[in-house]
C-alpha cells in the first residue's frame, strides 16, 4: 500500500493492521531504510516473572502433562491457604 507522510512524518495505519489506536508498538529502522512497525505487549514490572523462560518452560509442561492425563485431584477442603501465604498448609 502507497501512502505519503504528512507534514509531521506520520501515516495512517491500515484497518488490517495488527495495531490499533493508542496501542503500543515497536518500531524497528533496518539498515537498509525499511521500516518494521511491530504490536507489543507492556509487562508491568511485578508481573515480569511470568514471563521468563523457567516459568513458561514451567507452564508448558504442566499444560503437556494436563493433556496427557497426567494429573491429580484437589479438592477445594482438602487444602487451607492461610492468608498472606503463597504455600498454604494442610489441616
């Protein structure tokens, strides 16, 4: 698609395009001049330890074993998570 920048070097974006109105985007200037306008996601800063390598890794897993009928039952007495505790204990 052929567009021109207006005077403040802007563009409009597309409707097929992946990125909406006041949604944060990286862009990206590749050596040769291109241009690569890519959707992100802002992590907030206590929520970054989702998403490292170990705690996908982790996850994946868990969802591998879940599919493979690999699982336990818990029930909801069974368990009693004090507060302020991320272990709980049993009773």
């Amino acid at each position: 698609m052929l567009q021109m920048a207006d005077s403040r070097r802007r563009f409009v974006m597309p409707k097929e395009a992946a990125i909406g109105a006041n949604e944060p985007a990286d862009v990206e200037v590749l050596p040769d001049g291109r241009v690569v306008i890519s959707p992100v996601r802002v992590i907030p800063v206590h929520e970054s330890w989702a998403v490292t390598h170990e705690s996908l890794a982790q996850t994946a897993a868990a969802l591998k074993d879940y599919k493979a009928g690999r699982t336990i039952g818990v029930k909801a007495l069974d368990v009693k998570i004090t507060a302020g505790s991320a272990k709980g204990g049993r009773k």
